[in-house]
C-alpha cells in the first residue's frame, strides 16, 4: 500500500490536531483552584471553631487529586500537539508523494506497528491508529 497522497495525510493530521485542540477535558484547573480556595477558608473556620471538618479534608485531598491529573492531561495534551506539529512540518517538506518505503518517514511518524492474523495495526506518534485488513 502506497501513501501517494500527500494531502490526505495533511488532512488527517489537521482533524487530528483540531481534536485535540477542541476536546473537552474535565474541569478546568482555574475551577479547582478557586474551589480548593473556598474550602481552605472554609476549613480555617471550622477548625478555629473546633468543629467537625472531615468532609471539608476529604474533598480537599479529592480536588488536588483531580488538579494532579487535569495536569498529567494537559502535558499529554501538548505533548501530542507537539508531535502532530512536527509531523505535519516534516510532511510539509516533502517535495514529492511517497510511493515507496521511506525509512526516515516510517521513523517519524510511526511508534509501532502490530500484526495480527487478519490486519496490522498501525500507531502513528500523534495518537491516531489505523487498522489495515488483510
């Protein structure tokens, strides 16, 4: 199978890129802080006032849990944008369509390649995975 149109792949990758960029992911980090805020004032009152406060430290230790991984989300996140960029400035630099294996090409655009009984399953580095039937 031939890669010969170049302008699909810039395609594909521009749909790619647009996903990533527009995806909806959980609250948002301003969110967890202006709430974590309200609950350590919260927390200092009930405290001072020798008050029961679990359920004030559990849903603290909850929303730093969740900021953590909105974090971890987020530097995937411009993690993978980053890789697409980078395909798409390669692909953009080639000069003429692939019809045969190149391997500086398979070497940036491809993390791995799965063969099964039936298809091969073809993980690019931006995330995207293509299944190809026998």
């Amino acid at each position: 199978m031939a890669l010969g149109k170049k302008d699909t792949m810039n395609e594909t990758l521009q749909r790619n890129v647009e996903t990533v960029l527009t995806g909806t992911y959980g609250v948002p980090l301003t969110e967890i802080d202006a709430r974590l805020e309200e609950l350590q004032k919260e927390l200092l009152k009930v405290a001072n006032a020798k008050g029961n406060y679990d359920s004030i430290v559990d849903e603290i230790y909850s929303l730093r849990e969740a900021k953590q991984n909105a974090q971890m989300d987020n530097a995937e996140r411009e993690g993978m944008k980053q890789r697409i960029s980078e395909m798409q400035q390669f692909l953009a630099e080639q000069t003429q369509n692939i019809t045969e294996y190149d391997e500086q090409l398979v070497r940036r655009l491809i993390e791995k390649i799965t063969v099964y009984g039936e298809r091969v399953t073809v993980e690019f580095k931006s995330g995207t995975s293509v299944d190809v039937r026998r």
